[in-house]
C-alpha cells in the first residue's frame, strides 16, 4: 500500500470507530431508560391484593403461567375467605380420636374464613427493578424488591420482604414468579433462580 492508501485506511477507520462511540454514548445517555413505572405499579397492586385477599385483583395481575393457565383456575385455588369476622358453616361433630389409655388430645386451632386473627400489612413498598434473565420455566422480564411490615396480634412487626419476577404477556406487565427473602438476602435474581 501507498503512504496515501495508509493515510485515507486510516482516516476511514478512525471515522468508523468514531461514529460507533459515538453511537454508544448516545444510547448511554438518551435513548436507554430506566424499568418501566408500570411494573412497580403491578408489583403494588399484587402484593397489596394477595395480602388482603382479593384473589380476584392478585389473580388478575399474575401471568397465565402463574395462574395455572387460565385466571378461573387461579380462582379456583384461592377460596373467597369472605367478610372478616364470617365463620364457616359447621362440620358435622364427628367422635373425637382416642388414645389407647381412652383420653382424647387437646383440640388443635384449624383455619376456618373466620379463623385465627389474621395479620395487619402496613403499605408495600415497590422498589429495584432491574433485567433478569429467563429460568427454567420463568421468562425473561424484571424482578422487582416489595417489602411491607406485618404485624400478627400481641407479637411484634416484622417486615416482609419478597421479590417478584414481572414478565410482559399481552402489552401489560405481570408476576410471573414469587420468592421471600431470608434476612440479609439481597439478590434478587439469585432469590427467584437466576444469576445474581
């Protein structure tokens, strides 16, 4: 090569590689956004719904995957608890287990709709999205951190933290996965199956 093909070789390659830097830096700075304010929305409104047992809410806010394929299937698997305060209609008395000595053991609390007190959440908290990559079964979307704090009668408030995994079905966003976090756990993707 000539001293002017060198020179015009390397003008076209500085050229080049000028224009795909600056290609980067513009999708750096403008064009890339942040996770989509409509999954911290979804993720409130699940997680606010399953907490106060409005199946039909949390139901309709997971993906078809999630809610066993179709959203009467996941219906079906989370009974209406009813009003607070409802009993259920009563079983039939049956007789009572036996030991061998004739005694019979102490009844056990069972959960019936009007059951043992339920536990009080305070507001859910939606925070962290960030890209996770698809597991197993579970697509690609966003997982996302909610946390809430849960207070049982006469014990302490705890705070409850989970995250879910969001995937798009239909143009909307939808819990696809669940997992709670143990204390001090904080990767999310690592939590629901993924690499942390």
């Amino acid at each position: 090569m000539s001293r002017s093909q060198l020179r015009t070789a390397g003008l076209v390659a500085a050229v080049l590689l000028a224009a795909g830097c600056a290609a980067d830096d513009q999708g750096a700075t403008g064009t890339e956004q942040g996770p989509p304010p409509a999954l911290y929305e979804t993720a409130r409104t699940y997680q606010e719904a399953a907490a106060r047992g409005d199946w039909a809410t949390a139901c309709a806010a997971t993906s078809t995957r999630r809610q066993g394929g179709s959203l009467a299937r996941c219906l079906d698997s989370h009974p209406d608890p009813g009003p607070p305060g409802a009993t259920a209609d009563p079983s039939p008395p049956a007789d009572p287990p036996r030991y061998a000595d004739g005694s019979t053991p102490a009844p056990r609390e069972s959960r019936t709709t009007g059951g043992p007190a339920r536990a009080s959440t305070g507001p859910v908290s939606a925070t962290d999205a960030q890209p996770i990559k698809a597991s197993g079964e579970h697509p690609a979307g966003y997982a996302v951190l909610v946390a809430y704090s849960v207070q049982w009668p006469g014990k302490p408030q705890s705070t409850t933290r989970r995250a879910l995994r969001l995937v798009q079905e239909d143009g909307s966003w939808r819990v696809d996965q669940l997992a709670d976090l143990h204390p001090g756990e904080t990767s999310l993707p690592a939590a629901l199956g993924g690499r942390p």
